[in-house]
C-alpha cells in the first residue's frame, strides 16, 4: 500500500524526462525540410506546377494577371499565416507554401512584365535587386540566411518574402531566356539545367558556402520550371506540346502528393 505513492513520484520524474526531451527535439528542428534529392524533386515540380496552374487561372479562365495575381496572393498570405503559427514542421503546409508561392510568382510576374510594359529584362533586374536586397536585409538582421536557422517567426517571415522574389524572378527569367534571347523552352531548360549541374559539381568538389550554394540552386529551379511548364501547355507553333494546362497541372499534384505522403520527411536541424 505504501508502495504506490512512493512509486509515483518516479514515474511523474520519467514522464517530465520525456516531455523534456520532446521538447528539446523539437527546439532542435528547423521549421524547413531536410533538404534531400527528394526535397528538389518536389521544388522543381512545384515550380513546373506554378507555371501551368498560374497560366490555367489567367489564361484559361479568361480571369487575367490582375485577379489570378490576388487570388494566388491570398492564398500565399494564408499558408504563410499557417506555416508561421505551426509549432513544428508540417509536409504538407510547408509545399502547400511553397506551391502557393510559384503562382502568384507565375501571375504577378506576367503581370509585371506584360500588362505593366516593364518586359522581361527590366522585370528580370527589378525582382533581382528586390531578392538580393531580401538576403541581405535578412542576413543583416539575424546574421545568417541558412535554412537551418528557420526555427523563429522573424526568419521564417525573412524565408518566405525571399522565396516570393525568388519565384517571380525566375519567372520572368524564365520568359527572358526562351522569348527574348530566343532559346525557346528546350534551349532555355538545358541552360538552367547546366547551370544547376554546375552547382552540384560545385557542392561536390569545392567548399563554397553550402547556404550559397543552397540559394543559387533554389532560385534556378523557378526558371527551369518555368520553361517546363510552358513548354508542356504552349502550343505546338510556339515549341510546347500544347498540353491541356489543367491536365498537366493535375498530374504534377498527384506527383507532388505522392512524393509527400509515400516518403518520409524530417526538418531540417536548427543550427546552433
């Protein structure tokens, strides 16, 4: 009988041990995922899925750039909103986010580009001084612009006003690449897939910085999704396959579904 009240003190020790310990895994993780071959499968994806989604809401139902644009930004602000406010890393919202963020990327660059006038070049500089102004404001205010250090409200606010430079940047340079300097998609996704296998083989033999490094990767799979996705929904005069954009759109989320759910994802460590 005296056994019992002796033993729960010893348990209440064990279970506030556990919770201890939860707790400090948790503190330990990043609110970003691991970033894996997995994770940059479902980026480039996500980016292909930006384009043909943003070009099915402004072209295909006829809504233009203006409204897919607010559309697509109320969507961002909301997931932004629920990715902030949840206590650890969740798959799905954090490439609900992302997602999100390559098509308003898509419609406000457009937007920018086509019904403002200011054209793929002086779209291209504009959205590339806002991004490096971004990393550069963020790493002046926190001291580093490392996924690992994604753990506060304040740097997650920093990583996602960069991701959406990030993504209406590539778009518009993205168009530059195919339009304007006349590559067409084919010839613009062999330039920005070099230009990625570059930063592999720079990740793989040399010790520049692997946030750099990280960075030049995620800003050039926007335009390289970008040039995808046009090429799969253009039409067959202008170099696509002249797709149907909701089919194409429709078999990247199912892609993108299964990568999530049928492969395990960890967040990344919070650095130290």
């Amino acid at each position: 009988m005296v056994a019992f009240p002796l033993a729960a003190p010893a348990f209440e020790e064990k279970l506030n041990k556990g919770a201890n310990l939860r707790s400090a895994t948790d503190e330990g993780l990043s609110k970003v995922p691991e970033v894996t071959l997995v994770f940059w499968m479902i980026k480039i994806a996500a980016t292909t899925l930006g384009e043909t989604g943003g070009d099915a809401v402004s072209m295909s139902m006829n809504l233009g750039y203006l409204i897919g644009t607010a559309i697509f930004a109320a969507i961002f602000v909301g997931a932004v909103i629920a990715q902030i406010t949840a206590k650890r890393f969740h798959p799905i919202i954090y490439w609900t986010t992302i997602i999100a963020s390559t098509t308003v990327g898509t419609t406000l660059a457009d937007f920018a580009d086509r019904s403002l006038g200011i054209g793929y070049a002086g779209g291209t500089a504009l959205l590339f001084t806002l991004l490096l102004g971004s990393l550069f404001i963020w790493y002046r205010s926190l001291g580093s612009v490392s996924v690992e250090t994604i753990s506060s409200p304040r740097s997650e606010l920093f990583y996602w006003v960069t991701i959406m430079f990030s993504q209406t940047l590539g778009t518009a340079l993205g168009d530059w690449t195919a339009d304007t300097a006349g590559l067409g998609y084919l010839g613009g996704a062999t330039v920005f897939s070099a230009l990625l296998a570059f930063v592999v083989a720079a990740y793989l033999f040399t010790r520049i910085s692997r946030t750099t490094l990280f960075w030049a990767a995620f800003i050039l799979t926007r335009p390289l999704g970008a040039v995808v996705g046009d090429f799969l929904d253009k039409p067959v005069v202008a170099g696509g396959l002249a797709l149907s954009r909701y089919s194409a759109s429709a078999a990247l989320v199912v892609f993108i579904a299964a990568c999530i759910l049928l492969i395990p994802h960890r967040a990344a460590r919070a650095g130290t």
